[in-house]
C-alpha cells in the first residue's frame, strides 16, 4: 500500500471550532446562513400565498392605515446593517455594539407599534388583517433575535481577535437578510391594505 | 337483553306515574303540591322523525314517531314539565335512587329526566347498533361518549344545577334533557299533565314550572301542615 | 489500509459517558440515535394498527387488558368509532413522521452522509444534535395527547380543518389532543429544517479531496436531494401548523368560514378557508411522500450493485431522474384535492404533471432491473430485501396511475385503493428500504454480524405477508369500501367483511414476524460475530475504514478519492476498486 | 435462494392480476349516464396498468432467475445491459409517456362533462345539508323557490336542519325536507351542497359520482340516474366519529311515482 505523501490539505473545521485557515472550506458558515435564508424565505412565501388567498376568500379584509412607527423601525433596522457593515470592514467593537444596540432598538419599536394596534383595538383575533400584521412581526422579530444572538457570538469572538472574517461575513449575510425581509413585509401589508 | 327490557319498563311505570320523587319526612307534618299543567295558543305543528338512515330504528317503529319538544295530551295537558321547588327548600336529604337514561329505538327514554345535584345516573343503550351520548353542558363538564352496541351502561352524575340539553350525534334527531336541580321536591309530568311534590314540611314555596320550548312559570304556595294544595300552570304556546 | 493525509488537528475528544453517549455531538451517535427512536415508534405505530385491524375485523369482540389500558376509548375491550379514529390519527403521525421520515432519511443519513463524503462530522455537530433532541420532544409532546384531555386527535394525519381548527366542539379529541398534534408537528419541522441545513451544507462544504459531486455515492445523492425537498417542504408546514394554532386557541379564522354550527353551537368565526389549510398541507404532504421514498431509492441503488457484483446501470441518468422527481414533486399536490372543492378546471391541470412524475419513477425502476441483468447476484437479507423493494415500489407505483386521472379518481378517492397505494409505495417500500439499510451497514455500525438465516426468515415471511395485507386492500378499493371507518354498518360493505378479516390475519402475522427482525437486531448487537471493515466487498468510503468507525471516522487520517462509487465488476484480482483507493 | 425469489414473484403478479382480471371484486353496476365513460376509463387504465405490473414483476423475477450467481463453476464475466441505460430511458418514456397522453387526453373529456360543464336548463333542483353525521335534502315545494338558510335558527330536535324561519319567510313554508334522497329517473339533477359544521363528501358507487362539502361553499353537482333503485349515499371525508355512520338512502323512482311521492310529501307537511 504506497502512501503518497501530500502535502497537509487545511483542515476541516467543524463551524464549532476555531477556523484559522481562511481556506474555502472555512465558509461553512455562509453556506449555513444562504440556505438557512432560503427556508425562511419559503416559509413567508407560504405565509404570503397564505394572505393572498385569506383576502380573497372573503370580504372581512380590515382597511386601516398601519402605524407609522413601523416605517420609523425600518429605517432603524437599516441604520443597524449600515453599521454592521461598517463593522465588517474595518473589524471595528464600536460599529458592531451601535448594531447590538439598533437591533434591540427595532425590536423594542416593533413591541411599542404592537401597543399602537392595541390601542386602535387592532387585535390578533379582530380581523384578518390585524391577524396577518401580528403573525408576520411577531415572526419576523423572533428571527431578529435569532440574528442577534449571532451577533452577540461574532462580538465575543472579535473581542477576542479569533473571528475569521468569512464567519463575520455569514453574521452580516444574516443581519442582512433580516433587514431585506422586513422591508418586503412592510411592502406586503402596505399595498394590501 | 331480556332482563334489561323488563327493567326498563318497571322503571317507565314508577317514572311515569305522577308521583314524582323525594322522599317524605319521618314522622314530621308533611305536605304535598299537586297540579296540572296546560297550555293556550296554536300548538306548532310536530313533524314526523325522519330515521331513515337507521333502518334499525325504522324497523322499531311500525308508527311514525313525531318531534318530542311539544308534547300534549287530553285537554291541553302538556307532557314533559318539570315541576319543582325552586325557592324555600329546607335541606331534604338527598336522592340516592339511580336515574334510568335509555336509549331504545333511536329516542331518549325518557325524553326529558329530572335529577338531583350529585345524584347518580345511568344511561343504557338498548339498541342493535352505537349511539354516542353528548350532553352539551355549559356549567358542567361537557363529555360526548360513544356507547357501541352492548357497551356497559354509563355511570356518572351532575355537580351543578343545570338544564342539559342531550343529543346524539350519530342520530341528530335525537333530543333529551338532563334536568339537575338543587331539590330532590321535582316532577316531570306524564300525557295527563299532572304532577305531585309530597313530603314537604311546612313552610312558603316556589313552586316552577319549566317546558323546553313553552317556556317557565312560578307560583308561591305556603304548607301549614299536613295538607295539600293544588297548584296549576297555563302555559302558553306559539305556532312557530 | 485507509489512505489519506493527516488532519492538522482532531477534535477534542469528549470524556464523560453522558458527553460521549447521550449529549453526543458525533453525527454518528446521533444516526443512532434517530433509529433508536425510528424504532420505538414504528413498534407503537404497528401496536395500534393491530388494534385498528382487529376492530375492523371483529368489532365486538372485546380485547382482553386494553379495556383497563384505555378504560374511556375501549370500556370493555372494544374501541369505541372515536377511539378507533384517534388510533387512525395517531398511526398515521407516528408512520410518516417519526419512522418514515426519521429513519432511512435522519438517521442513515446522518450515520453516514459525512463517512461517504469523507467529513469527520457534520457541519454543525451542535445544531445536529439539537436537531435529534428536538425531534424527541416532538415525539413526547404527540405522545402525551394519549393521556392528556379526552384523548388523542381523531381528525387523521392530514387534519383538515374546519375539524381540525375549531376545537373540542368538533368531538372528542378536538379539544387539547389536537392542539397537541399541531405543536408536536410544528416543533418536528424545526427539526427536520436543522437536519436538512446540516446535510446540505456538509454535502456541499465538507467533501474530501478528490470526492466531487459526481463521485458522492448514491445514497449521498438520495439524502442530499431528500433535504433539499425536506427543506422547501417543513418551510411551508411550520406556517401551516402556527397558523391552525392560532385559529385553535387564538381566536383568528384562517381556515374557519363564517356561520358554522357544531354540537349546536354557532362557532364566533368568519371569513375562513378550509381549503387554504388542504392546500398548505399538501404543498407539504406531496413531497414529504417522496422525503420518505427517495432514500430507499438511495439505499437500494447503493446496495444492488454490491451484491449484483456489477456498476448500477446509468448512474447519471439515475441522479437527473431523482433531481427531476425533486421539482416534479412541488408541482403535484393537486391531486389530492380533485374533489375538494377546488376549481374543476385546476383538477386537470394537476393530473398532468402528476401522470409525468412516473416518467423518472419508471426509468429508475428499469434501471434497477437492468443492473440485474448480467450480474451474479450473491443473495443476503440486505439484497433480498432491495429486490423486494423493487417488487412492492412496482406495486405501489403502478396503482397511482388510477389516482393521478381526475376521472378514475372520481370513483377510487377516499377508498381502500388509496390506503393500499400510499401503504405499498410509503408502509412497505420505504420500509424495505430501511430493513435493507439496517442489514446492509448493521456491520459497519456495530461492528458486529446480523444473522443470516434469522434476516432470510423475516424477508420471505415479511415479503408474502405485505402482498396479503395490501393487495386485497386494492379490490376493497374497487367494490368501494370507504377508508377511515370504524364499523362497516352499510349494507354494500357487509360482503366485504371476510376480505377485512383475512386482511387481519395477514397483518396480525406480518406483524408478528417482525419480532424476528427486533430478535436479530438486540441480539446481534449483543453477541453478533465481529464484523470485517468490508463484509460485502463495497467501494465507498464507509467500507475503507474499522468498523464501527473511531470517532473522527479516518483515525486521524484524512481519505483522498479518486474513484467514483460504482467500481464493480473490473478485472484483476479484486473485482471492485474501492474509492478510496490510489490511482 | 434466486430461484425462490422469481418463483414466489411470479406468483404473486399472476395471482394479483388474475383476481384484478377477472373482476371478483369490482365495481357496481353504473346507474348514471356518465358513469359509462368512467367505467371504460377504469378498464383501459386497468389493462394498462395490469400489463406494466405483470411485465415489470415478470422481468424483475426473469433477471434475478437467470443472473444470480451460481454456487458452481466459475465466476461468469460480468456483461452490462446491451446499450447501456439509453434503451430503458427511451422506453419508459415513450411507452409511460404515450400512455400518459392517452388517459389525459380521455380522462380530462370524461371528467369535464361531469365537473366542468353547467348542470342542463331543466335540472330538478335539490339542496343537500351535510352536517355531522347524516345527510338532508330539501325540495323547493310548489312555489319552487327555496327559503332562506339562517345558521343560528338550526334544530335538529324540531327538524329545522335548514334553519328555516317559517314564521316570516313564507318561501320556506312549503320545502320539504327529508333524511333520503328522491330523484325521478332520466331527469337531470343538481344538488346544491352545503355544509353544516366541517368537510363531508357525497358518494353514491352506483352512481359513479363524489364531491367534498366545503364549510363556507355551495357547490353544485349534477348527474341523471337510469335505473330505478334504492342505492346508498356515503361520505368519504373523515368528518369525526359518526363519519362510519354517516349515510342516507338514494331512491331513484320513476316520474309518476316521483310526482306522487313528492304529492305525499307537501301533503304531510
């Protein structure tokens, strides 16, 4: 049995562990991020299909005008991609908490637009609407957290000098995606009022 | 089979005479409300029961059997009344005898059955196929049980007073009502109408009368003694 | 013997019993793992089909100890219709997800997915292992509908809503058990969307030097495609699931509409659409049917050439064909709903890419028997079962023709034909499937040897048991006979009943006979000959390291490929060529 | 061992597909006028289909007969399928394809005639409640016009399935509502089917027609029966625990006994 003696291939990372090598295999994060970007995407195109079909079904579509603080958080969760790319680039502790910080701030502004709704006794049971409005937020902020324990992760590891820059990419993919989802919800519930 | 057939009927005898339940005072002066129930207005027009999706029961009822929720006998007497103390009960002790509920022929025996808080009842299937039982309680625990063919009787009882409507829902004709009351004094009326509430020691009663589509009457008698008073209802019915 | 490169570095390896056994992050505990509970709930789905067929063939003779074990759904020893419905419910849930799901496509898959790529683990060993604890839970929170409330759901695994959605009105069962049913499925989507990104990314990612996407073995293929349909699939269930939720105890009408009466009850809902609910399902329901097929797919065309000691016919055309019944499958769902109250019109536009479906289905079929042809077939459990999976997915195959066209389908749906087509293709072929998975890499698992006589006892008496079980469900299906019900009360059934029992007989017996299968398996585990690296001679990967494989899969070594995986029948001394094998 | 393998597939084929052959359990005989095209549909499927299950049996046990390994002699050279997978690719989809053409090409006329095209001018008109656990038909009465359905006014203990208001609506005074289906014989039908409470279907095998009842919908379904008969009425979408027991009869009568009948009928009302 010869054994031909090669020269040592990188190593093959689990995403668990300490990625040095900045080889292409390294960017198992991304491709975990990229299809965990298509499952949720499918997941609100059928809730989309889903509104679709609900409004059409019957005549009990609510005609209400959504409340403005939803477009200021828009412009919040954008800011935050800004700095976290910002962040990225220069591999910079400030940017990353200002996006720790603006993620939260949408989150919080999403829980105070839900109060708004209250108010206007806009309910999860009074109309389809109001129904769809709160399913797609609420969904949408869980998967924010979601990207905000991540990036929690990425700034433990920056802090510490030991992020490869193809995991902080995947983070930033995410952070990403969530801002883009959510400028497409609020287009939805906007023209389908 | 056969020993259950018999007991049915010895217990429609006892039901169905006017001599309603509670049982009297030992010794102490006791009185007793009687009466009879009638109704004025245009009786709705009953509608024969359809059961021909059960050709058991079709076979079962060489008549046509009609709609039970407005029942009358001879001279305006309306069957089916629940007559009871409703105000100024002096804590009789509690009926302990077991309701007999049946099923039989795709109807309720009896249609409408009158029982006691706590006290325990029986609802058999006598029929050569399942009936499912869902008495639709609102303050009670609601349950819906099927009963296949030969299934041993269901035992259970109420703890809140509460008119139950019952229904099947394999047999959607088919209609009863568990009346539970807080008084062991009540009646149900047989085709004659009449009622009687014995062993009532002294005292001022309510007397209420309640039908299931002609609605409910009250009336205040007061027992001095061991004597009786009669106590009549005139309810009143409406075509539709 | 393996040839490779050393890795820079293993993983640490974990200690403790707990960290090594239990909280394990190998994908290959894991694999296990999944099987293990694959296994615990195929014997609690088979106990209640045994107790379903025997009320159907002797409704009033009561089952002595069930009347004690279930004394509100079997007083006295016979089940009661809502009972016998919620066992229907529960069968149903349990088959599809938690074995045919669990089984050939989690638990091989992550057993072997990495071995066959050349990976020491998956891509993300913690999410994988959350993705089998999760899956547990889900298992647990369904089961708990059995002692919780008034019983398990009866509204069966498609729970149509509006029974499903409006709540204990609807009869027993309705209330908690299916609140129940809907938060076990949803939480088993999460699941099976961690496991799908897993087995992706590592197919992807993680493949060693030289193993390019044409090399990947077949079973590779079959799992990577079955996560790729299981990723898009869940993605639209776990909606589904919120959204029947919320309409259960959230007040909002997704798929109630308005002025309905239950239990004399006018119900405070409007504007629903039950059919939107029948639509998200089976968007999910169509190719969650091909999650359970297409890795027996895998595990037959992987383990044929093996033993035929010859190259799988077309192992090209065999991947196009599994990549087009991928898309195909997103397309089909329709026909489920010809009848449903969906336009008419849309009915025909569904059967069509329905009948086009069995195009690659019938190629990868021909393929099967053409590899057969020329071959020196060695016979062992593990090849005796893929030749019988040939045989049953014929069956199976061949009675979706009646179904696929609206007009047939006017007369069959709803029947016994359609239990006896999606038992043959789902309850028996992928069944196959994984008895030959289990016989063919039981050696390289545990390092130990099933027994051989045993293996061949259960495939000849498992064989002819299903065609008695199934194939008579065909003719009830033509005379008629509804499914899903508990008593045969209409007088066009009554000549029907002693096909019922004869059906009860025959799955009484298969089922029993399936305790050689338990035997084989605890006992081999037990005291099993020890096995060789390569017991059947195969070429990939798995088979070029020891047996059970060390926890980093290569000892330290990392394998170079540069063969593809369906090296049989060469000259020389050796009639295979291993993948890991020089130049 | 390969040997056993062909046998007992062989006989399985030929045994399945002798009982499908020779219809020991088979349809009923079809009362309907559209049920015919339906039953040829059936049978050229069945041909079809029973060959493609006979031939791939036959073949799939023919192969492991002859090239299982023999335990004696040496090992024969291993030969590959002539042509490799070309042949079978071409031949499963010409002839699966073919076939597919064929029973689309048939089946979509036989299924538009029944599902796709409006019910004829004068079709008697019936409603159809599904609710749970039993069917319930109303005809229109003299005035030919049907009353008007109110959920909340529905009792199934004063037989009020529909929820007619009598009282007020004089339309509903005159409809007939029974528990069995009547229809006159060579006269179009259209039921209108509603639902009560959740998903039911309607399934008469004589008459070789089904359709869902959809909560929230009224969907129209039209046949014409032929032979005079009582035939049973089934529901085949899992409704709760009475769906096994949820079932009406279908008298087909001629026209005077139907005219008679539905004289009885208003009579008794």
């Amino acid at each position: 049995m010869s054994t031909a003696v090669l020269p040592p291939s990188p190593s093959v990372p689990a995403a668990a562990r300490v990625a040095t090598g900045d080889g292409p295999r390294a960017s198992v994060a991304q491709t975990g991020v990229w299809i965990g970007i298509a499952t949720i995407s499918m997941s609100f195109a059928a809730l989309t299909s889903a509104l679709v079909v609900r409004q059409s079904s019957a005549p009990d579509w609510q005609h209400f005008q959504l409340p403005p603080l939803l477009y200021l958080n828009t412009l919040v969760l954008l800011v935050s991609s800004a700095t976290l790319e910002i962040s990225r680039r220069r591999r910079t502790v400030a940017a990353l908490n200002a996006t720790l910080v603006l993620g939260l701030l949408f989150v919080f502004g999403q829980v105070l637009a839900w109060r708004q709704l209250a108010a206007q006794h806009l309910f999860l049971a009074s109309g389809p609407r109001s129904a769809f409005l709160y399913v797609f937020t609420a969904l949408h902020a869980l998967h924010v957290l979601g990207g905000l324990g991540g990036l929690l992760y990425v700034q433990r590891r920056l802090a510490g000098a030991v992020l490869a820059p193809t995991t902080f990419k995947a983070a930033a993919l995410y952070w990403h995606f969530m801002a883009i989802l959510w400028v497409y919800l609020l287009t939805l519930l906007t023209i389908r009022g | 089979m056969i020993a259950r057939v018999v007991a049915g009927l010895v217990v429609l005898a006892v039901g169905g005479s006017a001599a309603g339940g509670g049982p009297p005072h030992r010794g102490l002066p006791a009185g007793t409300i009687s009466g009879k129930v009638t109704y004025t207005g245009t009786l709705p027009k009953l509608r024969q029961i359809d059961m021909s999706k059960e050709p058991n029961c079709v076979t079962q009822h060489p008549t046509p059997v009609m709609t039970q929720d407005a029942v009358t006998g001879p001279a305006n007497s309306v069957r089916y009344v629940v007559v009871y103390i409703s105000a100024g009960d002096q804590g009789a002790p509690a009926a302990t005898d077991t309701v007999h509920y049946d099923q039989k022929g795709c109807l309720y025996i009896p249609h409408v059955a009158a029982m006691q808080v706590h006290q325990p009842l029986a609802i058999f299937n006598d029929d050569p196929h399942s009936h499912n039982i869902h008495p639709l309680a609102r303050v009670n625990a609601e349950w819906n049980k099927s009963q296949p063919k030969g299934a041993p009787p269901i035992r259970t009882s109420w703890d809140q007073p509460e008119f139950i409507p019952v229904k099947c829902n394999v047999h959607p004709w088919m209609h009863g009502y568990f009346v539970v009351l807080a008084t062991p004094h009540s009646a149900v009326t047989d085709s004659t109408g009449e009622f009687s509430l014995a062993g009532l020691p002294p005292g001022k009663y309510t007397v209420t009368a309640w039908h299931e589509r002609f609605g409910t009457q009250s009336q205040e008698v007061t027992i001095g003694g061991s004597e009786s008073k009669t106590a009549n209802f005139v309810l009143t019915a409406r075509p539709y | 013997m393996t040839h490779g490169v050393a890795t820079s570095h293993a993983p640490p390896r974990p200690q403790s019993f707990l960290r090594r056994h239990v909280f394990s992050v190998d994908h290959k505990v894991i694999g296990r793992q999944y099987l293990d509970l694959a296994l615990v709930a195929v014997v609690t789905g088979m106990v209640l089909s045994w107790i379903m067929r025997f009320h159907l063939g002797w409704p009033e003779t009561p089952v002595p100890g069930l009347g004690k074990l279930a004394p509100t759904g079997a007083a006295g020893g016979v089940i009661t219709p809502e009972y016998y419905l919620a066992l229907m419910t529960m069968h149903g849930t349990i088959m599809v997800f938690f074995v045919l799901t669990t089984a050939p496509f989690a638990g091989f898959g992550n057993f072997f997915l990495p071995i066959h790529v050349g990976a020491e683990d998956m891509a993300f060993p913690r999410i994988n292992m959350m993705s089998f604890w999760v899956t547990l839970v889900a298992f647990l929170v369904l089961l708990s509908a059995f002692f919780v409330g008034d019983g398990p759901p009866l509204s069966g695994w498609t729970a149509y809503a509006p029974l499903s959605a409006v709540g204990k009105d609807a009869g027993p069962g309705q209330g908690v058990g299916q609140t129940l049913w809907a938060i076990s499925i949803a939480i088993f989507c999460v699941a099976q969307l961690l496991g799908s990104l897993n087995f992706i990314a590592t197919t992807l990612d993680l493949r060693t030097r030289g193993m390019s996407l044409a090399r990947l073995p077949f079973a590779t293929w079959a799992w990577f495609i079955t996560s790729v349909i299981g990723l898009v699939a869940f993605a639209v269930l776990m909606p589904a699931c919120i959204l029947l939720i919320l309409d259960r105890v959230a007040g909002t009408s997704f798929f109630i509409p308005a002025g309905l009466v239950i239990s004399d009850r006018l119900q405070p809902h409007a504007g629903g659409s039950p059919l939107l609910w029948q639509h998200l399902f089976w968007f999910f329901g169509h190719p969650e049917v091909y999650i359970a097929i297409l890795p027996g797919f895998g595990i037959v065309s992987q383990i044929l050439p093996v033993f035929a000691r010859k190259p799988l016919l077309g192992p090209r055309v065999f991947i196009t064909c599994l990549i087009a019944i991928a898309f195909l499958s997103y397309t089909v769902w329709g026909h489920h709903m010809f009848l449903s109250g969906m336009n008419p019109l849309s009915a025909t536009l569904f059967s069509v890419p329905t009948l086009v479906i069995t195009i690659p289905a019938t190629i990868i079929t021909l393929l099967w028997i053409g590899t057969l042809y020329g071959a020196r077939l060695r016979f062992t459990s593990a090849s005796l079962f893929a030749l019988g999976f040939v045989s049953v997915f014929v069956s199976g195959g061949i009675s979706g023709f009646f179904l696929a066209q609206p007009s047939t389908d006017i007369y069959l749906h709803g029947t016994y034909f359609v239990v006896a087509h999606f038992h043959f293709v789902m309850g028996v072929a992928a069944m196959f499937g994984i008895f030959a998975g289990t016989y063919f890499w039981f050696p390289k698992m545990f390092g130990r040897m099933m027994n051989e006589t045993l293996g061949r006892w259960h495939f000849w008496l498992t064989f002819i048991g299903v065609y008695c079980v199934f194939m008579p469900m065909h003719y009830l299906g033509l005379a008629g006979n509804v499914r899903r019900y508990s008593a045969f009360t209409d007088e066009y059934l009554q000549p029907l009943i002693p096909l019922h029992r004869f059906i009860t007989i025959a799955a009484l017996f298969t089922g029993a006979v399936q305790l050689i299968f338990l035997f084989n398996l605890i006992r081999s585990r037990l005291r099993g000959p020890k096995a060789p690296d390569n017991p059947w001679e195969a070429t990939t990967l798995e088979w070029s390291t020891s047996s059970p494989p060390p926890h980093d899969n290569f000892g330290g070594r990392q394998p170079v490929v540069s063969h593809g995986p369906n090296e049989y029948g060469s000259a020389g001394p050796r009639d295979y060529v291993m993948q890991a094998d020089p130049q | 061992m390969g040997k056993l393998f062909a046998v007992v597939v062989t006989v399985i084929a030929l045994v399945s597909a002798a009982i499908f052959a020779f219809h020991v359990w088979w349809l009923p005989p079809d009362i309907s006028t559209h049920g015919v095209r339906i039953d040829r549909q059936m049978n050229e499927t069945m041909v079809v289909a029973g060959a493609l299950f006979v031939l791939g049996q036959l073949a799939l046990a023919g192969f492991v007969w002859r090239f299982s390994a023999g335990e004696r002699g040496a090992p024969r050279p291993v030969k590959s399928f002539p042509g490799g997978p070309t042949p079978l690719v071409v031949l499963a989809t010409v002839l699966v394809g073919i076939e597919i053409l064929v029973l689309t090409f048939v089946g979509s006329k036989v299924w538009a005639d029944v599902y796709q095209t409006p019910p004829a001018p004068g079709a008697l008109q019936i409603e159809v409640l599904g609710e749970q656990f039993a069917f319930y038909f109303r005809y229109a009465g003299a005035d030919g016009k049907f009353g008007a359905m109110h959920p909340e006014m529905m009792n199934d203990a004063t037989e009020n399935f529909f929820g007619l208001d009598p009282a007020n609506d004089t339309t509903a005074r005159d409809d007939i509502v029974v528990g069995s289906l009547v229809i006159p014989i060579n006269q179009p039908v259209v039921l209108e089917m509603h639902a009560k409470d959740v998903n039911h279907s309607f399934y008469v095998p004589e008459l070789r027609i089904q359709q869902d009842f959809v909560p929230g919908l009224v969907i129209p379904l039209h046949f014409t029966a032929t032979t005079p008969g009582k035939y049973e009425l089934v529901c085949t979408q899992l409704c709760g625990l009475g769906h096994y027991n949820m079932r009406a009869f279908v008298e087909v009568k001629t026209q005077p006994d139907f005219a008679q009948w539905l004289k009885e009928k208003a009579a008794a009302l």
